[in-house]
C-alpha cells in the first residue's frame, strides 16, 4: 500500500459518476487533500501528486481534465477520465487558484477605485479577475474565501527595516541617534550569529506579515561575515513574504562609533553584492538584492562613486540613511565643506535608482532635488519619533511629486515591525506637528503604505493595487473587533482603528501566507519566541566573554 506524506489525509475514493466507476482505469480507490492546501497552486499540487505515484505530470495542469490526468500520468487524449481524484472537500476545480469574494475592495487604482460588495479571482501568483457583485455559477476555484463583512486591500510595502535589531526592542531607550547606537544596534549586531539573523528574520516578518504587509526591505549592514546576509535572507523565505535586500556597506566610521569589523573597502562590499545576486538569481520578483552606503558619517566619497558605477552599470537599486539627523551634514560640512544633498547631487548620485531612507532634514531645495532626479523617501515616522529626531517634511514631499513610502525601521528603535501602528503615527506625526488636521488624509497614508512603497522599490508595474496582471499580493481587514467597529471608512478605520488582530487573511504571491492567527509557514509563535530567549542567552554571554 502506497504510504503518503503526514501533510495529506487519504480517505476511500467515492463517486456518482458512472464513467469513473466504470472505467478500465479505476485501480486505486483513494483521495487525497492536502492539509495545507492554501500554500499550493492546483497546478503545483497535481504536479506533486503525480510524482508520489511515480508518474510525470502533463504540461499543464490549469484546468481540471488535465489536472486530472495529471495525476494519472496520462494525456488528455488518452484519459478522459481518472482512477483516482485528488479534490479538495467542497471545492470544485476550475481554472482559478483562489478566490476571494463578497469583499469591500480598496484596489488603490490610479482611480481610487472602491468596490462595495465583488470578488477577486486569483490564477498561479497573478490576479486575473477583479469584478463587482456576485461571483458567477460556473465560476470555480481551488479555494474560496468568503469574505463578508471584510476589506481588501494591496498588500502594504515596508521599505525599511532592520531584522537583527528584533533582538533588542526596548533596548537604548530614550537615547538619541548616535548613543543608541553605540548602547544597542552595533555592540549586538557585532556577535550575531547567522542562525540568530535567521531566527530574527522569521520574528521580523511574521510580525510584518501579521499586520498586512506583502513585502518587506531589509536594510542589512552587519557585513562582517558573508554568512549573516545568508541567514538572513533564509528566515525572510521561511516565511514567504517578499523580500528586499539591501546588503549596504560602511568603508569609515570608527570615530563614530562603527565596529572595525564592519568596515570594509568598497570593492570588497560590491564583490558580496555580485555574489548575492549571483546565488540568488533564481527567485525572480520575490527577493531583489540592493545595495548602498549605510550611512553617511560611514561613508568616503570614494566609496559613494565606486558603489554609484557599479549600479549604474548592473543596473542594481540602491538606498541609503540620509537626513536622518543634523549629524549628517555636520559630517559632510566638516569633511567635504557641503551639505549631503546638494554633495551627491553633483556626484550624480541622487537618481531614479535611490530610495532615500528617513530625510527628516531635507529642505525645500533639496526635496526639490530629489523631485528632479526620481529620488523615493522612505518614512519613518515611529523611529524618528522614538529617538526625538524629528518629523519629515511629508507634505512638502507629496506637493513636489516625490514618491514617498513608509517603513518601520528597526525594531531596536521602534519596538515593532507592526506596520499598521507606524501608519497611524505617519498621519498623526504630519498633523501634529504642523497643527493642521487635513495635513495628510488617511487615504493619502494607505497610498503611501501600497502604491507609494511599490514605487519606492521600482515595482509598481507588479505591486501596490488591485488590479488585474499584477501579483497578488493582498491582505483582508476584518473590522469586527471592539477596536474598530463601527467602520463608516475603511481607510480611516485601518489607519486609525486598527491592530493586528484586524488582520484576518494575507496573500503574497497567490499564496496564502497567514489566515486566523495561524501562519502557512508553520512555524509557532511561542516555539519561535522560546528559541529567541535562548539565543538571546547566548549572545550576551559571547558579548560578555569579548
């Protein structure tokens, strides 16, 4: 008896249709559902089947025939019908992978489309349907998700954040920039471990994931050992969210505080570059690898014209911390006798390439730079306030016509990675600071967390919206918590009244990725948080040892 994978439950294989029953084929009896169905594709399952049995699957396995004779290891043309059908309970096979209906859809289209009540039909990662009303009879899918009562929205873009520093929350509280550094980031991020940078990878995301966002950047500058960015890079995939890597670098800085051990030339940096995007060549659009100059007290000029021709040349994004506080262009007054911006502006460095991370100080004169020369800001507006640097010129920004995301940051100097609370503080900050309660409306914020962030890292033909042709790429509100209820706006309900427990469903590349607390990569939150407090252990022996 063939013996299958604890992943799939086998039941007798039982039918009305009288041209399986009697079919010369009819040899096996059995069907199988996979457990975890939402984390396949049909086409993906039926090929899986096909292998279990010892049979190569078909070309195609779209529609339901040739799924089935898929599974059989026989054309189409030779197998009208199967022995054996590998269906789900309840659903019917058809040519959509996923669907989504009775959604009130947010599509953030360039109309700022609203649909009250339709559904949106999913095919392999793409969406390929998005339509009002009802969804049609002879309409199946693999799976469906009823989502009444619910709001769909793209899936939100976080285009910064720092994964080891999710080891430190709370740590170098109430510090400004420099000493929470030198209390925190650098002392911990010198003595982590690869496997560390892996556990805080998957904390990272599943928290990002848990709070609708589709697809984080990771700002990563702890390069004293090419494994790290490895390890990293394989907690983000554990959990299948999309990914960014920033592999920056730093070739000065120890008189500000910078390890030794992370400073390096930058041909040495862009060799790593090149490896990365070597090594990971394959994963198409669902991690990119960038680099850049970590910071600007960090960096040479030499270092910012050897990095700028190797992208230009390679044709490869790059962001930066810039602006974040008056110690940049302090350093920049000091060293070079200019200010950041209009310096790199003349290097040619400022292009449509650059995402320029925080920008608390920029002026009228340098956003207008950056407008000139599609520069993207990514805002962040929990860390800036957490270490007392200030509020970004956002408005000012969005008036020019420069780009603007949001991101987190680090979870050292914003204690999350939730980033529904860092939308609420982007609109707060922007209102408060400047006493004017229509400085930024809320769906202006939802468009700087989906279009704005999809953007920012040059993917807004692929991302951002609810639209047909691009990924998938979605999460589900469900307004029915005490937090939020009553929702007159579902823009300014998820902006103002939300939390992660509002997150019923998230979506990433047509897969469903979280749904009811419970996440597809199957790692356990509090398995995930025991083995965190052990390596903590660990790491501040090795600190103490050092």
């Amino acid at each position: 008896m063939r013996v299958f994978p604890p992943c799939y439950r086998v039941e007798p294989f039982v039918t009305s249709d009288a041209s399986i029953v009697n079919s010369s084929h009819l040899s096996c009896g059995i069907q199988v559902f996979p457990v975890f169905l939402h984390t396949k594709t049909w086409k993906a399952w039926f090929c899986e089947m096909a292998a279990l049995i010892g049979h190569p699957p078909a070309e195609s396995c779209r529609d339901e025939r040739t799924a089935r004779c898929a599974y059989q290891g026989l054309s189409v043309s030779d197998c009208p019908v199967i022995c054996a059908v590998a269906v789900a309970e309840g659903m019917k096979m058809s040519e959509f992978d996923l669907i989504i209906k009775n959604a009130t859809i947010c599509t953030m289209d360039l109309n700022g489309r609203t649909i009250d009540k339709g559904y949106v039909a999913i095919r392999e990662n793409d969406i390929v349907r998005v339509e009002e009303g009802d969804v049609p009879e002879n309409c199946g899918s693999a799976q469906t998700i009823d989502a009444a009562g619910q709001v769909l929205f793209p899936g939100f873009v976080d285009t910064h954040t720092h994964i080891f520093q999710s080891f430190l929350k709370g740590l170098g509280a109430d510090h400004r920039l420099i000493e929470w550094l030198n209390l925190s980031a650098l002392p911990y991020g010198e003595y982590m471990t690869p496997y560390q940078h892996r556990l805080a990878a998957q904390l990272t995301c599943m928290e990002a994931i848990k709070s609708g966002c589709t697809t984080l950047c990771e700002f990563f500058y702890t390069d004293q050992n090419p494994e790290l960015a490895d390890g990293c890079i394989a907690g983000m995939e554990d959990t299948g969210i999309r990914s960014v890597f920033i592999r920056t670098f730093q070739d000065r800085g120890e008189d500000y505080g910078m390890p030794s051990c992370m400073i390096q030339t930058v041909e040495k940096a862009m060799e790593e570059v090149a490896r990365l995007r070597h090594d990971y060549a394959n994963r198409g659009d669902m991690l990119s690898i960038w680099t850049g100059p970590d910071v600007t007290w960090s960096t040479s000029k030499e270092g910012y014209r050897t990095m700028l021709d190797y992208c230009l040349a390679e044709n490869v994004r790059y962001a930066m911390h810039i602006d974040e506080t008056e110690v940049d262009n302090d350093m920049c007054q000091k060293n070079y006798g200019q200010d950041i911006v209009p310096m790199l502006d003349e290097m040619g460095f400022l292009t449509d390439k650059m995402l320029g991370v925080h920008c608390v100080n920029l002026t009228n004169d340098e956003i207008r730079r950056f407008a000139d020369n599609g520069v993207s800001v990514s805002y962040n507006p929990v860390s800036n306030m957490y270490l007392g640097s200030g509020a970004a010129p956002i408005r000012e920004c969005l008036d020019t016509e420069v780009t603007v995301s949001v991101g987190t940051d680090g979870a050292a100097s914003n204690n999350t990675t939730d980033y529904l609370e860092s939308l609420k503080f982007a609109a707060l900050i922007q209102k408060g600071f400047t006493r004017d309660a229509a400085r930024i409306t809320a769906s202006e914020t939802i468009a700087m967390g989906t279009n704005g962030g999809a953007k920012a890292i040059g993917m807004e033909d692929k991302l951002g919206s609810i639209e047909v042709g691009k990924r998938a790429d979605m999460f589900l509100f469900e307004p029915r918590h005490l937090k939020s209820i009553p929702m007159h706006d579902p823009y300014a309900t998820a902006v103002y009244s939300s939390s992660q427990e509002n997150i019923s469903t998230t979506i990433v590349n047509g897969k469903v990725v979280y749904r009811n607390g419970m996440f597809a990569c199957g790692i356990d939150e509090r398995n995930l948080s025991d083995k965190i407090t052990c390596e903590l252990g660990r790491l501040k022996v090795q600190m103490e040892r050092s």
